[in-house]
C-alpha cells in the first residue's frame, strides 16, 4: 500500500475497504484519526503564522538607519568581527579578477615598459647642477618621469573606485534590508580587501621602472619611493569612494572626478611653480603635489618649494 494513499485515507475516513494490522484496528478508529490531523494542522498553521510576524518585527528593525545590535549576536547573526571576516574573504574571491585581469596586468606592464624606455637611464642623481650646468636638463626629465608617477597612480586608484558604490548599491540595500551586516563591518572589509590588490601591481610597475631608468640605486631609496606610491594610491581611492557615495551615479561622479582630478594634476608643482596667492590652497589638497615633493624629495633631495 501506498503510504501517502492511506494517510490521505485515513484523514478522509475511508478505511472501510482498507486492511489494517489487527493491533491497530481498535486504535485507529476514523473520527480520531480525522480529529488528530485536523488539530495537529491547525497547531503547526499556528506555529507558522507566529514565525511570519516574528521575521516581519525582526526585518522592520533591521532596517537601514535602524542598525542592530553589533553585542547582540542573536540579532545581526554574529558578532561584528565574523561579519568582517565573511564579508572581507568574499570581497578578495569576487575582485581578485577584476584586479588582476589579463588586460588590466597587460595594461600596467606595458605602462612601465614603454616608460622606461622612453627615460632610459635618464639618472639625474649623480650629477650636480651647480658644477655641471648641462646635467639640468637630464634632472628635468627625471623630474618629468616622477610627476608622471604620481598622476599615474593618483588617476588610476580614482577612476576604479568611484564604480564601488554605484554597482554594489542594489546588492547592499537587499542585504542590509535583512539586516545582514553593519554597515561598517561592509565598509572597513571593503578597503581591506581593495588594499592587497590595489597595492599588488604598483610594486609590478615600479619594479620594472624604478632600474631601467637609473632612479636612485639604494633599498631605502626604494622603499621610500613605493611607501610614497602606496600612500597615494590610499588616498586616491579614498577620494574615488567618497565621490561614488556622494553621487551613486556613475555619469555625475566620472565628471566630478576628472575635474577634480584636472585641478590636482595642474596644481601638482610642475607645470607651474609660483601658483598665485588666491589659488595656492589648492596645491595642499592635491595629491599629486605631495607625491611629486615627496618623489622629489627621495631621489634628488630637492623637494621644497621653489
């Protein structure tokens, strides 16, 4: 006998034509059985409704701007340090592709490949200017080449995490909607799985620059010159992200950012040197006027203002 036929049997009462085992044919007379599914139904309908109101309670506060509780492992699902772990794994498996692609690997080497060529042993450092005036326009050149450096990597960091935001809004809503994570457990795993990958291929790009254009030959002076790159490429992508979340759209974050990026670049200290009195604050909030002074600083130990 099929075991869903009788049960349905036996919740209709039509066991008249059914065979039961003698032990059971006082026990399961038709109107208990009826009586017994009937309530167990209404029981466990019961039950189910309760869970539905609580889930519906549990998501209204767990809305945005209502936040959980980070000491409440009950409410958010765990505690604040798992949520970053989850959320920072997952962040390095969905972007390592993103950042270490084929084409953006092909992009950076062939950058510094055709760089270095161009300021082949281009060193300007062990020549003094004083005693050989001509060596100027070879520092020039070198000066050129770590301008270039610092807008390489203060354009590049932006433009790729001012998209962060606006792609990932619809995902974050639905998660946090849920009531999945706290808003900074998301943002603090988002930075630190960026940083890995953000930092991975200057050290490609510098490497392969920094001796086929004869920079300074020391470890310090190498070190220096990176540590400069990767405090840079921080605050670039700290201006990107914080471009995309003011906007949330791509179109009105890209012209802000190359505006604003425009403005860096011509008030970084190489195109111009005494930049007038009522416009000079803005070389303090340009990245790229740092890196260069630093750069500057580093290799020819002439970083100061002019």
């Amino acid at each position: 006998m099929n075991p869903a036929e009788f049960l349905i049997d036996l919740a209709s009462g039509n066991v008249k034509d059914k065979s039961l085992p003698s032990e059971l044919k006082d026990k399961f007379l038709p109107a208990d059985v009826h009586k017994y599914l009937l309530g167990a139904y209404e029981s466990r309908a019961s039950s189910t409704m309760e869970k539905m109101k609580l889930d519906e309670i549990t998501t209204f506060n767990h809305k945005p701007g209502r936040g959980c509780n980070v000491s409440d492992a009950g409410e958010c699902g765990a505690s604040w340090i798992a949520q970053f772990c989850i959320l920072f794994r997952r962040g390095l498996k969905e972007r390592r592709h993103e950042y270490l692609s084929s084409l953006r690997v092909i992009q950076v080497i062939s950058t510094a490949v055709i760089t270095g060529s161009i300021w082949w042993n281009s060193n300007a450092t062990s020549f003094n200017m004083v005693q050989h005036p001509s060596s100027s326009n070879r520092f020039q050149d070198q000066a050129g080449l770590l301008f270039f450096i610092s807008v390489y990597w203060a354009f590049f960091p932006v433009f790729t995490a001012i998209f962060t935001f606006p792609l990932e809004r619809e995902m974050l809503s639905k998660e946090r909607s849920v009531g999945m994570y706290k808003v900074s457990a998301y943002l603090v795993a988002r930075n630190a799985s960026d940083l890995p990958l953000d930092l991975l291929l200057p050290v490609v790009f510098l490497t392969i620059i920094y001796f086929m254009v004869g920079l300074k030959h020391t470890f310090t002076a190498f070190s220096l010159t990176l540590l400069s790159i990767f405090l840079s490429i921080i605050a670039a992508q700290g201006l990107g992200l914080s471009i995309g979340a003011a906007f949330m759209d791509v179109n009105k974050a890209t012209t802000l950012a190359s505006v604003t990026v425009m403005t860096f670049m011509l008030s970084g200290g190489f195109f111009i040197t005494r930049v007038p009195l009522f416009m000079r604050w803005v070389r303090y909030l340009s990245l790229n006027y740092h890196t260069y002074k630093l750069l500057l600083k580093i290799q020819c130990g002439c970083g100061e203002d002019g």
